[in-house]
C-alpha cells in the first residue's frame, strides 16, 4: 500500500508519499542498491493545455532527473539541467518508508493560478515482487501516454 499527499504554496509544490514495506531491514542494510530499486515518479503537465509534461524521478536518496516532452511526442527528452533542484528526504521506519518533496515551480512550467488545473500522476516502482502503483491509471511504468493522466486542482488555501 502506498499513499501520496501533495499541497502547493508560491514557491513549489509539495508530495509525500507512505509506502508500507514488509522487508524494512532489507532497505536499511542494502540502501544503494534497494534506492535503485526503489524509486517513486511523478508526471505533471506544464500547464492547462498539456501543451508539455514533466516527469520527475526520485529514489530513496532523493532527486534523480527530470525529463520533458512535448504534447503528442511519444519519447521523453534527455534529462534537463536545473538551475534550481527539488529536494526530498526519506525515513526508514519498521514497517514503512516515507519521501516528501519539495518540487520549485521553475522545473515544472511555473505556478498554477489558483482554481486552475494540470494533468498529473505519481507512481511507486518497488522491486521482488516487482509491482508499481499509481494514482492514475495507465499501462506504461514509463508514462509515455499522457493522455491517461489524472486531473490536479490547484484551489487556493483556506
């Protein structure tokens, strides 16, 4: 089982994910080698229209690489150098693992206005037996198809 929350502020977009583990020990003494293994996605587009995605790439020891395509591109693009990277941070709990994020607008098409909406996805990757979830659902672990993503709203704080 695996639950991800998100929530947005000025500066970026926020994601947690819980993802319950049976193997914990396994996680703590092979890190770099599980982390692989291990790892969590996110697909958001740039704006309404979905004229362009981003997919996000996080493993256990945090950011990996962000790629970009165009609407109706079937491949994603080299990964893209930053400027500004997201950060993350990962716990290792007894029977779980836990990831936030912290995604600034600048790598993935700039602030939403409130009330506005991007087409979206996260999904979890998890080794032996190989299983992947997701929020949204699609046939591809590489998220190819965007046209089966989810819908955000991005409404404005209470």
């Amino acid at each position: 089982e695996t639950t991800a929350r998100a929530a947005w502020s000025d500066d970026g977009l926020y994601v947690s994910f819980t993802c319950a583990e049976p193997d914990t020990e396994l996680l703590r003494k092979d890190r770099e080698s599980q982390s692989k293994a291990n790892r969590l996605r996110m697909v958001i587009a740039a704006d309404d229209d979905g004229s362009s995605h981003y997919r996000l790439n996080f493993d256990m020891n945090g950011f990996v690489d962000l790629y970009e395509k165009a609407k109706g591109e079937k491949t994603w693009n080299d990964p893209r150098a930053l400027k500004t990277k997201p950060s993350s941070a990962v716990a290792i709990e007894p029977d779980q693992w836990t990831a936030e994020w912290f995604i600034p607008w600048a790598c993935i098409g700039g602030k939403p206005k409130p009330n506005s909406s991007r087409k979206a996805t996260v999904l979890r990757l998890r080794p032996s037996p190989y299983e992947y979830t997701t929020w949204s659902p699609l046939v591809d672990v590489n998220l190819w198809d965007t046209e089966h993503l989810g819908t955000w709203i991005f409404a404005p704080a209470m």
